[in-house]
C-alpha cells in the first residue's frame, strides 16, 4: 500500500504512546487529487462527532478537471478505523 502523506510537523511538536491506521472517505474528484499528491496534513486534527471519528483542517486540493460541484478542500471527512 502506498503512503499518500504524512504529517512530519507532528511527530516533531508531540510523542505519540500508540498508532492507528485509518481510512478516509473522498468524494470523486479528491480521490484523483490525493493520488496525485495534493494533500496537506499540516494543520489537521481529528475529533470523535457523533460517535464517529472525523478528520478536521484537512486540506485536499480541487482536481484540475474537477466540476463545478467540488467538495470544500478543507470540509470534515469521515475516518475508517479497524
């Protein structure tokens, strides 16, 4: 599996006891744009909403080829957690 991004400014600013592996739902579009590489992490943060874990600030650049009808590139995205 392909690592798309990682937040390095986090490992450095606080220690971590335990990691997890989460996935993340994307509409269409920001699945082509995360493949490509256009995904920041810096400022995001995640947060439990309404019994689910949801990935905040996270910030997805719209596809070049995109519609009228992209996502915000900084909306709310669910995390899928095992």
């Amino acid at each position: 599996m392909k690592l798309i991004e990682k937040n390095k400014k986090a490992f450095f600013d606080y220690e971590f006891e335990e990691k997890t592996e989460a996935g993340i739902v994307l509409a269409g579009s920001e699945v082509k744009s995360v493949k490509m590489g256009n995904i920041s992490l810096r400022d995001a943060g995640s947060q439990e909403q309404n019994g689910e874990m949801c990935r905040k600030n996270c910030y997805i650049a719209p596809h070049e080829k995109g519609s009228a009808f992209n996502e915000d590139p900084r909306r709310n995205r669910k995390l899928l957690l095992h």
